[in-house]
C-alpha cells in the first residue's frame, strides 16, 4: 500500500538535505523528448535591447529566456483570439 506524502513535506526534506527520491515511481519515468529549437538571429534598435536586457534582469533570466517567454505569450494569445 502506498502512503500519500504532500508536496510541502517533501519540500522541507529537500530543504533539510534529506534524499526524497523514495517519495517517487522511478520504475516507469515519463521522459519527454525536448523539443526541437532552431536558431533565429535578430537585428534590433539598441533601446529595444536595453529594454530587454532590463526586463530580463528584473526577473533574474537572460535576454534570449525573456523573448522566449514573450514570444509564447504572444502566440498563446493570437491562438485564442483566433478561435474565439
């Protein structure tokens, strides 16, 4: 039988150091493949890089993480605003 365990318990463990592998099923990992990335290069104006860089140091990623981030949420928005 298995024991249920909450999230916040095994945070505090891995918090303290302890090892939680035991908390999960490794016999069958789910392992996603990544998906496939190709490389675009950029030509911007220098404020629009300033501004990125920014942006991107106020939430601690790096200038390619954060145009990432606003591209998907661009293109999650048009999606919807598509089917709508």
């Amino acid at each position: 039988m298995t024991s249920t365990v909450k999230a916040a318990d095994i945070d505090r463990e891995f918090d303290e150091g302890k090892d939680v592998l035991h908390h999960f099923d490794l016999s069958k990992p789910i392992v996603e493949d990544a998906p496939a990335n190709r490389k675009v290069n950029l030509t911007l104006p220098d404020w629009m890089v300033k501004r990125l860089d920014t942006e991107a140091c106020n939430l601690a990623v790096s200038r390619n993480a954060l145009i990432n981030i606003w591209l998907a949420e661009r293109i999650r928005h048009e999606d919807g605003a598509r089917t709508r």
